[in-house]
C-alpha cells in the first residue's frame, strides 16, 4: 500500500435487516474508514432508521428506489467506496451472520500482498458445521462443483458466503454493471475474477443462524443458478483456453470432445441397427465405439487436471497502478 495507513471500506446491503444492522455497525473495528450502508428499497425502511439511530460518523447511508437484490446493491456500494479512496472494500451483511470483529482477518492478506480477494468458508472447521442446516450443507456442496467448473477456483468452498474483500485496485477492473444483480452475485464475482486472473483466499469462519430464514431457497435458485453457471463456464473456457491463449490443454479439450461424441453416436447407431436386424455387433464394432469413448474421457480429464492446476496464484493488484 503507498499509505502509511490503508483504507479501508465495508459495504453493507441492507434489505430486512432493521432488528440486526445497528448490531452489526457498533461492532465494525476501529481500523474501518467509511462504512456505507445501502437500503435496496427495503420495507422496513432500513436506511432511514440508521440515518435516524446511528451516531457512527463514518457511516453512510445511500437509498434505492427500486429493489436491484444484492448484487444490484452491491454494484452501488462498490461505486460509492471507490470514491472514498479506499484501498480495500469489504462486504458485511446487516443480518447478523457475520461477525464484524473479522474484517482484520478477510483485509490481513490483501493488506500483506499474498491476493486479490479473500471471502469467508464456513466449511474449513467440522466444528463450525453443527449449528448449520443439513440442506443448507447439501446445496452449499453443490453450488461448489457448479463454481469452481464456472468460476475456475478449485482450492476454494462456500461460494455463496457474502463475507468478502477486495483490493480496490481489482476492483476497479472488474465491470460492475454486468455483474448479476440476484443472489448469483457471488458466485458471477469469482468468475470475473478469474478472467482478470486474480487471486482468491478463502478465510475461515463461523455463521451465526438465529431463526433468520435464508432467501436462496432451492426452488427459487435452481434454474437461475444453472443457467448462471452454464453461461459463466463456456464463456470462462472459450476466453481462457481458445481466445487469451491456446496450448495443449485447449487442443485435448477440443479432441476429447469430438471423440467421445463419436464415440456415443455410433455406439448408439451400431447398438440401434443390431437391435432391428437381430444381428449382434462384430467385436471390432464394439471396439470401434469403445476406443474413442475412452480416449474422449481420458483427454477430458487431462484437460480438466490442467484447468485446476492454472488457479492464478500471483496476485494482480501489485502490477496494477492506483
């Protein structure tokens, strides 16, 4: 950092969260800067009972007429910090899930210069788990896999978890109003992230689930999840592998494709013809299915060792200017 002292700035959503935000914002450490607080036309009114209750001078509050979700809030809190001349933004939700004594530890190494982006895991400790609902383990196992293929980041968990910092200087690269305003905000974040080639750090913690029911319901994300995830994995594989840069990994994807293609199709074909004529498949029939099948899988998976082992591991922001 060029400061003697960095900046640092938390962005809070605030949409029903009037019981908890007052708790959380007595609770954000003395090392925070400016705090701004973003009222996503709630219906509690949110952003007027911290303009009213709240006597912190480095609190902020910006209204939205119109409900824009998370990641619509999100977007207008990440213009307002970069206005503050911050040096990281940091993201805490008003509901109370978050501890707020933990901003030292997601800023830590970003502070230090090992990555771009730190977000919480509330999966690194089984002790951490017990108070956590088991549907919300299950999904949260899932929604994983589907982001580390769309996202890229294989040595990281917990996708949705919104406890997140981020050096500004990234920040600043990142286009902030193609990011998906819904609760795939998180999850769209990691994937722009990783077409910059930034670093991401997963830091341990503890959720705190007292009655809250959460918003990401699995009939109501379901589809707009795939949809999301299948959209941000081709675009993430033709940009890295077939547009940025094309070596060895792009040509087994390619081939590996077309060949277990091949594969199943006159597999099926030759499987169909013997079952109208009653003629069974010669062996070099069978094997004419079976080799490319097994060549396409075994190149698949070679190209899916190299995209694990490609997780950008130098950070980006100490080669970007202020």
């Amino acid at each position: 950092m060029s400061k003697e002292k960095p900046v640092i700035t938390v962005v809070i959503p605030c949409y029903k969260v009037k019981g908890k935000v007052l708790g959380v914002l007595a609770r954000i450490p003395p090392e925070v800067s400016h705090i701004i607080c973003v009222d996503d036309a709630c219906p509690e009114q949110s952003g007027a009972f911290i303009k009213q209750s709240c006597r912190d001078k480095r609190v902020q509050v910006i209204f939205h007429e119109k409900n824009r979700g998370v990641g619509g809030a999100m977007v207008t809190g990440y213009k307002a910090a970069l206005t503050t001349d911050a040096d990281i933004v940091v993201k805490v939700d008003g509901d109370g899930q978050m501890a707020p004594e933990l901003i030292p530890a997601f800023t830590a190494p970003i502070l230090k210069g090992t990555c771009d982006y730190t977000k919480g895991n509330r999966f690194f400790r089984p002790e951490d788990l017990h108070g956590m609902p088991g549907l919300r383990i299950f999904g949260n196992g899932i929604l994983s896999f589907l982001t580390k293929l769309s996202g890229g980041y294989w040595d990281i968990f917990d996708p949705t978890n919104g406890y997140t910092a981020i050096h500004a200087r990234v920040l600043r690269q990142i286009p902030l109003e193609k990011l998906d305003p819904s609760y795939f905000y998180e999850s769209d974040m990691l994937f722009r992230l990783n077409i910059l080639r930034a670093v991401v750090r997963d830091i341990p913690m503890s959720a705190v689930y007292d009655g809250e029911e959460s918003g990401l319901t699995i009939r109501r994300i379901l589809w707009p999840f795939l949809k999301g995830h299948a959209r941000n994995f081709s675009k993430r594989i033709v940009y890295n592998y077939f547009l940025r840069d094309f070596h060895i990994a792009s040509l087994e994807l390619l081939l590996g494709i077309v060949f277990l293609l091949f594969g199943i199709v006159f597999g099926l074909v030759k499987w169909s013809l013997g079952e109208e004529t009653g003629i069974p498949a010669s062996a070099g029939t069978v094997m004419l299915g079976a080799l490319p099948v097994i060549l396409g899988f075994q190149m698949l998976l070679s190209f899916l060792q190299f995209d694990i082992q490609s997780v950008p591991r130098t950070p980006l922001h100490q080669s970007l200017p202020d």
